[in-house]
C-alpha cells in the first residue's frame, strides 16, 4: 500500500511497522515494470526500518550451480502468480492495494478492459474482491552485459503474500501452472538474505536503485519512517 504525495512521488509501502517487506522486483508480478527506482529518506525510524538490497545477479549464479533444474524451470516455463486485490484499499496490508488503485480505474469493466489488454484471467469474489492470475512472465532476466538476474517477485509472494506455505505456493506457479517446489523456493529466500546489504537511512539520504538487477524489501522499524519514491521506466 502507497499513498501518492505528487503525481510521481508516492511514500514507500506503508504497510504496519511491525511487518517486514520481503526481497522483490518493483512490479516485476506485472507486465509493465520500471527500470530504476529513486528513494528519499526525509524521516529515519527511531529503531530498524533499514531497506535490504540484494544483487539478483548473485542470487542466479548461487542457484545455477545449487539448483540447476530450478533455474532451468524458471527460464524454460516462467511463472505466474495469483493475488486478490481488496474492493477497498486496506492500508494494514503490504499488498492492501484495492483494484481501482492499482489499476487505475473506477468501474469493474474498466477493470476488465486493462485486465483483458495485459492478458490476465480474472474473477470478481462475493466480497467485491478481484482475485487475478497473470500472464506468464520471466523470472529470469538477461542483463545487457551478458549476466543474468533472478529477476521475480517470487522471494516476497512465497515469504509475504499469503498466510501459511499452502496459501503462499497457491499465489505463485510456473508458466505451465505446475507446482514450484518448497525446497527451492527456501534455497532462494536463504541466498537472497545471504547476499543482502541494509542501508541504513539517514534523513535526506537519496538512493538511486538499478530494478532489472537489484531486489530491495523493508525491515521492521520502531518510531515513525517515511521514505519517498519515484518510478522510472
């Protein structure tokens, strides 16, 4: 959950202190993403909130010689993933964004018509809830110097999306819909916090994060934190 300050400046997820965000790609669970992403800190936590960052292009080459099926898997089949957007927007949840907000519309065939464009497949619950699947996507990026990236949202959809391991490997999938297995999606949470840094703000710090090659994520925090953002594509 975001809440916009100017057209293209929004505040970091504003998602419970208490709740950690786990390691993604800015939007890389949709098939529009930007390429950098422009951090401020204007106000420090008192304690924690630090945003980990991780080189994708390290988490690949670990998990090509420790897992080379999975890899193969990811490259071949691409995932996709599964999430239900809120009638309303739910500012207690990181991925409390209601489905007019995150797609910009105000009427369900609205939302239709960019669903059906994307080429996602999409149901509407009793609840007035919009659960989507999304087109196969990659979930490993070539980069223009010839390396690869684990370039997914996959570490933050088994680790944040969905209570309990059975909610979490519902929300995500290979291309062909079948199952990814728990033990190589715990090999990529392990090596993702392995090759992790946390930078530690400071008000009036800026930091100017390269989205094709490096995940990020929020640690928990004491004390009242805004960090802003801005997109570029």
């Amino acid at each position: 959950m975001r809440v916009n300050v100017t057209p293209r400046v929004f505040t970091a997820n504003e998602a419970p202190p208490e709740a950690g965000i786990y390691l993604h790609h800015e939007m890389a669970q949709t098939p529009i993403y930007p390429s950098r992403l422009l951090f401020y800190c204007e106000i420090a936590a008192q304690n924690g909130g630090e945003t980990p960052l991780c080189r994708s292009d390290c988490v690949v080459d670990a998990l090509t010689e420790r897992a080379p099926n999975f890899v193969d898997r990811l490259e071949r089949l691409g995932v996709r993933y599964r999430h239900t957007m809120p009638g309303e927007n739910d500012p207690q949840s990181g991925q409390g964004r209601s489905w007019k907000s995150t797609l910009s519309v105000e009427t369900r065939e609205a939302a239709e018509a960019k669903l059906a464009k994307l080429g996602y497949d999409w149901r509407w619950t009793d609840e007035g809830a919009l659960a989507v699947t999304t087109p196969v996507l990659p979930a490993i990026r070539s980069l223009p110097d010839g390396s690869r990236s684990f370039f997914n949202q996959l570490i933050a959809a088994w680790r944040g999306w969905a209570a309990g391991p059975e909610a979490a490997a519902r929300s995500i999938a290979y291309g062909d819909g079948s199952a990814i297995d728990a033990g190589d999606m715990a090999l990529a949470v392990e090596l993702g916090e392995a090759f992790s840094h946390d930078l530690a703000w400071q008000a009036g710090d800026i930091a100017l994060v390269d989205n094709f090659r490096v995940m990020h994520g929020r640690r928990p925090f004491e004390g009242k934190r805004r960090v802003l953002a801005s997109l570029i594509a």
